[in-house]
C-alpha cells in the first residue's frame, strides 16, 4: 500500500522480517471487543515498505499501493477483512488494538500474512486505522517475506460488500496488502 516503489540497496529497509506458514496465520482468536464500533470503511493514505527479503526474486520491484477503500467487519471481537476472496480473521480487543491472519494456498500462489494494527475512534465511531503488516509470499518468480506499515482513514461504514479490494491481500507479485510487484 505505498506509492513508491522500492528500489535502494538492502532490499526494502531495516526492519527484521518473518518467514511465515498456514499454521502462523490461523486461528487466531477473537479480542474483547462487544458490538460492530470498528466496522467501517477505509481509505489507504499512506504504507511503506519497512523490510524485506527474497529467497528467489528481488525486493527492487516491490511496493505498496494508496488509495485503496478497504473494509473490516467487527462482531463482537471478531475481526476480519474479505481480501478479494481472501479472509483475514482474528480478533479486536476494546481499546481497538487488532490482529489478523489470512493465507491463500494456490498452485503458483502461496501467501501468508499477519496483520496488527489498531483501530482509533473518537466519540464512540472509528476515525482511521494503522497496521502492521509480516507476508511471505510465492509467486512470479518471487519467494519474499516483507514487513509493511500503513494508515487509512475511515470514510463511511460497512457498505453492502464486505470486502477489502484485491490490493489488500498478501500478495508479492500480484496487486496486495501492502506489496505488489513494479509494473513493468
């Protein structure tokens, strides 16, 4: 989810990354969070690329995109986003600290992720959200892990599809959350 793309030498940044499996982003749990108070829809504003690494590939090409209308569906502590398909599930806990996981396991694309974050609210109704998120991904010749950060800002609640776009999901290569490959 950012607007640059990266291309300095150490591939991407300082910040450590995470080789991630299936077993790393399921089942994690709900928070303790009552009601649907950080559902809503959010407009990306901002996502830096905070590290990475490629085992096959190079991180050169890959960066985030904005602009993006992203959606997250609270209930009752349970949080996901509906990335193109993709469920990342999890929970938040009242203070609006969240934590989600998602993987997608396709021939040619295999990607993981990890994604916390925190919701703010003012006078009882979300305002923006920031994250945080580990991916590994394979496909296009890519095998990279990267670490992501970000904010968006809210801009209306839940519409009829409860759906993040597709350049939200965990992807390397391919339009994602937070990393997509430099067009060539």
């Amino acid at each position: 989810m950012c607007l640059l793309a990266v291309g300095v030498a150490g591939c991407g940044g300082d910040v450590p990354t995470r080789t991630l499996t299936h077993a790393d982003v399921t089942g994690v749990p709900a928070g303790s969070a009552t009601g649907t108070t950080f559902s809503g829809q959010f407009l990306v504003t901002s996502n830096q690329l905070e590290g990475c690494h490629c085992r096959s590939g190079s991180c050169a090409g890959l960066h985030g995109s904005v602009g993006e209308t992203l959606q997250a569906v609270e209930r009752d502590g349970s949080f996901e986003f509906d990335q193109g398909g993709v469920i990342a599930q999890g929970g938040i806990d009242a203070d609006g600290t969240y934590h989600v996981g998602s993987s997608l396991e396709q021939p040619g694309n295999i990607q993981y992720a990890l994604i916390d974050g925190h919701v703010a609210t003012a006078a009882g109704a979300p305002t923006g959200l920031t994250f945080t998120q580990y991916a590994t991904g394979q496909n296009g010749g890519l095998d990279c892990d990267i670490v992501s950060s970000g904010q968006a800002r809210f801009v209306g609640p839940p519409g009829a599809a409860t759906a993040f776009s597709e350049a939200t999901t965990a992807s390397l290569g391919a339009r994602g959350l937070g990393v997509s490959a430099a067009a060539p």
